[in-house]
C-alpha cells in the first residue's frame, strides 16, 4: 500500500476558494465565517507615501502581525516619500484600516485606498453583468472571445481581406459559426506606424457592415475607433459596445456617445498615437502607469454618466510597449483587479508573438493560443482574437481549469 503524503500546499485564489477548504474538512459554519479573514493573504504596494505616513503605516502593520517594506533611506529620514509593500491577512488589513482612519498625515486617505483595493480584489462591487443594450453578458463564470473583422486594407495580420461588405458579412458569420461571443470591426488599423484614416472612409468601411450585422448576427458587435463620429454612426447602426484604444485620451466625448446609446465601453491603455507608440517607449513604473492611465478613463466615462456595469478595461498588449513590458503586463494580468472591473486582453498574433518565437504573422497560432490561456489563468473576461476557432476550444478548456465546468 502506498502512503499518501502527509502535507500538502494549498493556494486560495478567492474568497470562495478558502471557504470551500473550511467546509471540506468540516469546519463548524460558525468557524468558517470565523477563519475566512485570517486565511486570505494580500500583498499590496502603495506607491510615494510621505515620510512621516509611511513610518507611521509600518508600525501600524507591524504591530499586527503583518510585515510592510520601506526604503532603506526611512531609517535615516533621508527620503521624502517612499514605495511601501503591505502584507498580511485579511484579517491584519481590516484592523489596521481601522486604525489608519484616526491617524494623521492623511493616512485616512491611504485606508480609503487600500478598503478600495481590497474590495476589488475580492471581487466586491465588481459589474456582474457587461450590460449592453440587446445581448448583456453575465461575468464571472467564463471567458468570452471576441472575433476581429478588420475592414482595412492595410492592418498587419489581415488587411484587405473583407473589400466588399458581402465578403465582411460572411466572415463575420463564419467566427461566430467556430464560437465567437462578439465581433469587433475595425475602419482604421492601429499596428505601429499606421497613419490615420480620414473620417469619411472609416465611415465608409464600418457602417455597412455594421448594419447588415446588427440584423443577422446573435451577438454584440463592438466597434475599435476613436472617433466621436464613426462611434455614433456604429451605435446607430445596431453595434452595442465602442472599444477606444486610446482610453478616452483622444476624443473624451466618446464616452458621453457611448452613454447616449446605453453601449459598453472598452478602454485601453495607449502611450501616444499608432504611427509613432513604438518609437523607443520607455516607463518609469510600467504598471503604475497603465493603471493611472485606465482610472483616468474610467473616471472620465463614470463623470460622462456610463455606469461600471458597461467597462471594460485593457492593458494595451502591443500598443507603445516593448517586449518586456508585454510580458510583464501578461505576468501580473491580475493587478488589473484593483480596478474592479473586467478585463479585455488582445495578443492575437502580435509582434510581441513573432518576437519571442522569431515567427512570422502567418505562424503565430500556437504563440497566441498560450498568451490566451494564461490570460484565462490570469482573469482576463475577454480575449480579442482572429483566430477564432482556436481559440474558443483553447479559452473553454482554460476556464474548465481555472474556473470549473458550471
């Protein structure tokens, strides 16, 4: 007879994971709802606090049992402000709020932050539903992918491949055939260095496709431009979601459009414009900024009247970023959580891709399809993808993994 192990290593990735491993040892139900607090553990990183804040903070989180991280010139005063890495319990996190909140030197700010943070994390206050005026999407309990139908002659993977509204239609067709949740039409490419495309061609180029859609397909169609007049036309013309590349940085009036019209609205991080985003993009703080960039955003669109309920928010995979910088993004997805709302991630057969396996566009599959999966792992609601075939059976076997089989 083989002897099992006697220890094993447990990872609880929500709030209802731990209460699962409570309740399958047969934890009194009084004693789950006791010992929820104490098994989830955080990590937070809290970025310039002032001198006198951050020693305050650590002794705080110290004097709970939980550990914070300074920079080494705050023993020495010798720093104005500093990062600060929190870690503990949930349990420690909540008590230490309550402190916080009758300190001075604007610590009751830093809990407003933290309660924020931790809120999101757990998914509190997270949109159950991508509300959208004919087809809402419940979240949470799989992955929806997005089919691209680039109506442009010259985007980098398929440019010119849709020249008549009749090919378009068919196209679109055919990926939600394969399983496509959602079909994104696209009138201007955004690929590094592409110029901008005048107003009325884009209009040429979406609207009639857009319209015979909206009649004949069962799923939202999304519109990819930054301009207030393509967006109205398409939402006009049946699309029920704008996805803004440039994360209402270029036309903030988009978001009052998408309003209008009760559409969703998917903002995303861009550093600068596509003919010049890959000119030697440099960050100080690569997540600090992407994450400053989309609160913006959304912050825009919430004072614009669009309810969280219709966000999405997207990191920008490939749009003013190095290689590096995608793979860091892809690694850390689930920082995205802060903002307590889902989460869009395009990769399908970017450079980023080719760069890694020296492959041109037309062998990039595989590389994208591993990009997607761990995406799922990661979070990620939505995955923008030409693929599509591929890539439902690829995203439905990662949420059987990540997510179970409901």
């Amino acid at each position: 007879m083989v002897e099992m192990r006697k220890v094993r290593v447990v990872r609880l990735e929500s709030r209802a994971e731990a209460r699962r491993a409570l309740q399958e040892i047969g934890v009194d139900p009084a004693g789950v709802d006791l010992m929820l607090p104490k098994l989830r553990h955080h990590l937070f990183r809290l970025h310039q606090v002032p001198l006198r804040a951050a020693i305050l903070l650590k002794q705080e989180m110290l004097a709970r049992g939980g550990e914070a991280a300074v920079s080494r010139e705050v023993a020495a005063l010798a720093a104005e402000a500093t990062d600060v890495l929190l870690s503990g319990t949930e349990a420690q996190f909540a008590s230490l709020l309550t402190k916080l909140r009758t300190q001075p030197f604007g610590l009751a700010g830093w809990a407003d932050e933290l309660e924020t943070a931790l809120r999101a994390v757990e998914g509190e206050g997270r949109p159950a539903v991508f509300e959208l005026p004919r087809h809402p999407l419940p979240l949470g309990a799989r992955t929806y992918v997005m089919g691209i139908l680039n109506l442009t002659p010259d985007s980098f993977s398929d440019g010119g491949r849709y020249p008549t509204v009749e090919a378009a239609v068919a196209a679109a067709e055919a990926m939600v055939e394969e399983g496509a949740d959602l079909i994104d039409l696209g009138g201007e490419s955004t690929r590094p260095g592409a110029l901008p495309v005048p107003v009325e061609e884009e209009l040429r180029r979406v609207v009639p496709v857009a319209e015979q859609l909206a009649e004949r397909l069962p799923v939202p169609l999304s519109v990819d431009t930054t301009k207030v007049e393509v967006a109205k036309a398409a939402l006009e013309g049946g699309v029920e979601v704008v996805n803004d590349t440039s994360g209402l940085t270029a036309a903030p009036e988009l978001a009052r459009v998408a309003q209008a019209h009760g559409a969703g609205l998917v903002l995303m991080h861009r550093r600068g414009e596509p003919a010049t985003m890959q000119d030697n993009p440099v960050y100080v703080d690569l997540w600090g900024e992407v994450l400053e960039h989309l609160a913006t955003g959304v912050r825009r669109a919430e004072e614009a009247g669009v309810p969280r309920s219709r966000l999405v928010v997207d990191p920008g995979i490939g749009f003013g970023k190095t290689v590096e910088h995608n793979l860091a993004l892809l690694r850390h997805l689930e920082e995205l959580q802060v903002l307590g709302l889902p989460v869009l991630v395009g990769t399908s057969r970017k450079s980023l891709i080719g760069r890694v396996l020296d492959l041109p566009v037309e062998e990039r599959l595989e590389g994208t399809l591993a990009t997607l999966v761990l995406a799922v792992a990661k979070g990620a609601d939505f995955v923008r993808v030409h693929d599509v075939r591929a890539a439902v059976r690829a995203v439905r076997m990662a949420d059987a993994v990540v997510r179970g089989r409901g």
